[in-house]
C-alpha cells in the first residue's frame, strides 16, 4: 500500500503538451484517406486501363471472328468461297486481268455486306523452294477505296500467317495490324489450294479506332472520378478524424481531471467501437483508483488513530513517571503501561511493514516438506499464557498419521498465529477453541482451521473481514491481521475460507492439491 501522494499539476495545466498538427491524429487520418484514395486511382489507371484497351481490341477482333465463323455456316456463303477459288490465278488467253478483278470484288462485295466489315482478297505466290518467301498481291478490296500502299502492304503481310485451308470455324486466323488509318482487327481465311504453292486468302477488317477513342474517354472519366474521389476523401477523412480526435480529446480531458482527484469526471462514450471500449476500461480505472484514494485516506485516518493513541498513552504514562512525588509501585505500573503501549506500536509497525511487504509482491516463499500436525502443536503451544488470560481453553483435533504438504512452514505458522490471535481478540473470556489440520483426500487439498464458540460474525461484515483497518466488533486493534492471513494464503496459491453463525465461527486454510 502506498502512502506517499504524488503531486498532481495545476489546475488547468496540461500534463502534456499537444502534439503538433502535423503529427495529429486528424492529420495523419485525412493523409491516410488521400493517399488511399489516390493510390487506388493511380492503380486503376496505370493497371486497369492498358489491359482495358487490349482487352476491347481482341474482344472486336473476336466479334469478327464470330462473324465470319457464323456466316460461313449459310449455304450461299459457302458458294461463294467456292466462287472465290474458282477465279484463275492467272487469267486465260484472250481475257483481260480486270475480268478476274471484277468477278472478285462482287463476291468480295457479298462477303464485306453479311460480316459488315472490310474485304480484301490476296492471292499469296509462295515460293517452292523457300516455303517463307512469298509475294502477296491484293486481287480486290471491298469497299474499294484509295487505300495507301502502306495500309495494303500491312494487310499483305498479315496473309503470309495465314496457312491455305483455314476455312471456318477453326482454321481462322485472327490478328492486328497497323495502318496509317490506325489499327485494323483482322481474320485471315485461307482458301483450299488448288494451284500449290499459290494460296488465297480471304481478309476480313474492322478498323479499331473508336476503341481507343472509347478507351480514353474512359481515362478521362476516371481522372475526373479521381479528382471528385480525391476531394471527396480528403473531406470525409477531415470530417472522420475531427469526429475521431473530439472524442479522444473528451477522454484525454476526463482523464486530466481524475488525475487531478476530481472522481466525480465520468468517461462518457457510450459507443461500440474501441474508442466505447478504451472509455469503459478507462471508467474502470477509475473506478479503482476512486476506491484506492478511500482506502488511502482510510488507511491515513486509521492508522493516524492508531499511532495517536499509544502515543498520546505514552506522554501521559511519562509525564506520571517523572512526578517525584510517585511512589514506586505505582512508578512500575506505570512503567508496565508503557512497555505494553511500545509492545503495541511495535506490532502496529511491524504488521503495516508486513502487509505492504506482501501487497508489492516482496516476500518470497521458501516451500519444504512440513507436518501440519507438529506446527499446529509448536504454535498452538506458545499461546498458554494468552489462553490462561483469557480464561479459554484450545484443542488440538490431528490426526495420528502426519500431514506432510509441500509449504512454506514459516508462513504457515505466521498465519495460524493470526487466526488464533484473532479469536483471542474477538471472543469473551471463557471461549473454547478448536485447531485442526486434515489430510489431502480425493483431490481436496490440505486443511488447516481455528474454530471457536463465540458469538460469530454478523453476515453483513463477513465479506468486509479481510479488509485492513476493518473490525467487526470494535475490538481492541488495528485490524490488519486477517488482511495479513489474506495476503499470506494468496502468495501459498491457498484460500481462506470463513464461515460464521452464532457460536461456531471457523477460518480454514485450504493449500492447493499441487502441494500436497
């Protein structure tokens, strides 16, 4: 127990200084929720959006792919694949080139229309001896524009992927490719050779620039989400850390006064998160601390009465000494008086030092084999003058076997002392009392009790015994006693048990069955 009192600061004095607003809590909650916030934008748009872009192109090429696999399946269509295959790679004596260019562009006109795309039809002279060199030669195009030699060159030399007999739905080949217009889609379709190592290839064409268009219109959406989101945050993060840092700043308020010794401050958040939470345990605390302050000015005012009153008996009982006019008889009185008042404050002091030893966790236990029957006979035997006072008389009930436990014996006699001492004090003259020490059996541990036939405790105080400075009756004392066996049975890992009615009141030491 603490008696010094530490010096609390002024009022209105803070006990610590307020951090500064960039190392708030407001602050670095609003931080937190921007750079969350741009972080998750930064994201989607260096991660989200390229693989949203490609990912748009091979969906249209796929669409076209779908397309021409789809178109295939009708009958007609077929036909005209035939009628494509039919055209001679080179034209037959007497007619002109152009005828072959004709027939191609309206079949390629037939293609273009069904898949809604771009036609351009290749033929593909393959060297037989050197398989990758090859000279593609656009036979027609549908829609027939003014394409640049560039753009046709791409579409050419996308042919030579493209292998003879590609027909739809598997043998299709898919691909990009760049064009000074920008990006077209394309899918190759080979026509079955029928003049090898010459092919034909079928290509169909989408151009892809509304998808980069559409694409970064989306940039753009979500810069301008991210800006909305970015301010969006930083306010909600303000707002959130400021509601946050009131209520942090209520509790350290609270605190400030209860450090003060203003108890009747009260924490009140009543909400569920962990701000609720640390307020309950900080109303806890305070709680404790409440009921630690009584018990100090409790424990100033009693043991201040305590102190007083030998003191007081011992000038008094000098003063009558010191009279020369006093004879001798009554000098050796008075100078008994005295010895029993320094005998009392030196059990006072002894029992303080005792109880604040054992409450900051200072004594330490030193267990050995002990035989309760031979303690409870040593310690019992040094009360004969007591009891003789007292006019009481006190039985042993132990049994012929030894109770052997695993203690320290010391302290065990310390305690039983305390329990005998404590009858003595708080029984009539004339009382009987029992000692009795019972083995371990069936997982019970090893017990030790003082009974005695007095009047027994009321049953309002029996939970207030152990208390310090607490008696029951009035009796003469400090009433540390029983708060000493209290601290002692817990440092044994023992209990102490009480129980009291009218003419049989008994204290039980119960040690664990581990050291037994």
């Amino acid at each position: 127990m603490r008696l010094g009192r530490s010096q609390r600061p002024a009022e209105g004095e803070r006990s610590t200084p307020r951090p500064p607003l960039s190392r708030s809590i407001r602050t670095r909650l609003a931080v937190t929720f921007f750079l969350v916030t741009a972080l998750s934008v930064a994201v989607i748009y260096v991660v989200v959006a390229p693989p949203l872009t490609s990912g748009l192109r091979n969906q249209e090429v796929g669409g076209l792919e779908r397309n021409v696999n789809a178109t295939y399946k009708r009958q007609y269509i077929k036909q005209t694949y035939h009628k494509l295959l039919a055209i001679p790679f080179s034209p037959p004596p007497g007619k002109p080139t152009t005828h072959a260019r004709q027939a191609a562009e309206t079949l390629a006109k037939r293609l273009a229309s069904e898949t809604v795309s771009q036609v351009n039809i290749v033929n593909v002279f393959t060297s037989p001896t050197e398989v990758q060199a090859s000279t593609p030669i656009t036979l027609a195009s549908e829609p027939d524009t003014e394409e640049s030699a560039a753009e046709t060159d791409a579409i050419d030399a996308f042919t030579a992927q493209v292998r003879a007999d590609s027909l739809p739905p598997n043998g299709t080949v898919t691909g990009i490719v760049q064009t000074p217009r920008g990006l077209l889609g394309v899918v190759g379709v080979g026509l079955p050779a029928t003049a090898p190592p010459t092919v034909r290839v079928v290509v169909f064409s989408v151009p892809l620039n509304d998808i980069g268009g559409a694409v970064a219109l989306v940039r753009s959406r979500i810069l301008l989400a991210a800006a909305i989101g970015l301010f969006v945050a930083l306010i909600t993060g303000v707002l959130v850390a400021r509601a946050l840092t009131v209520r942090v700043l209520r509790l350290e308020h609270t605190a400030q006064r209860v450090a003060q010794g203003d108890f009747g401050a009260h924490f009140s958040d009543s909400s569920g998160d962990e701000l609720g939470q640390l307020a309950r345990e900080l109303a806890h605390m305070q709680g404790q601390l409440e009921g630690l302050d009584a018990a100090r000015r409790r424990f100033i005012a009693t043991a201040s009465h305590e102190l007083r009153t030998p003191i007081f008996s011992l000038g008094g009982f000098l003063e009558l000494i010191q009279d020369e006019a006093l004879d001798e008889e009554t000098r050796r009185q008075f100078v008994g008086q005295v010895r029993d008042q320094v005998d009392r404050l030196g059990k006072l002091a002894t029992q303080l030092l005792d109880l604040t030893r054992l409450e900051s966790g200072a004594v330490e236990l030193a267990s050995s084999t002990t035989d309760l029957g031979v303690l409870a006979r040593a310690v019992t035997g040094e009360f004969g003058p007591a009891l003789a006072q007292h006019g009481s008389q006190l039985r042993l009930r132990i049994p012929a076997e030894p109770v052997r436990v695993i203690c320290d014996g010391e302290r065990v006699g310390q305690l039983l002392r305390i329990l005998i001492d404590n009858a003595l004090a708080h029984t009539p003259n004339g009382t009987s009392m029992v000692v009795s020490a019972t083995a371990a059996e069936n997982g019970a541990g090893a017990r030790l009790s003082v009974s005695d036939s007095g009047p027994g405790i009321p049953q309002e105080a029996i939970g207030r015994v152990f208390e310090p400075f607490y008696s029951a009756d009035g009796a003469r004392g400090a009433g540390l006693g029983l708060a000493i066996a209290r601290e002692l049975a817990a440092h044994m890992n023992a209990q102490l048990e009480i129980e009291s009615a009218p003419g049989n009141t008994t204290f039980t030491l119960i040690l664990p069955p581990s050291e037994v």
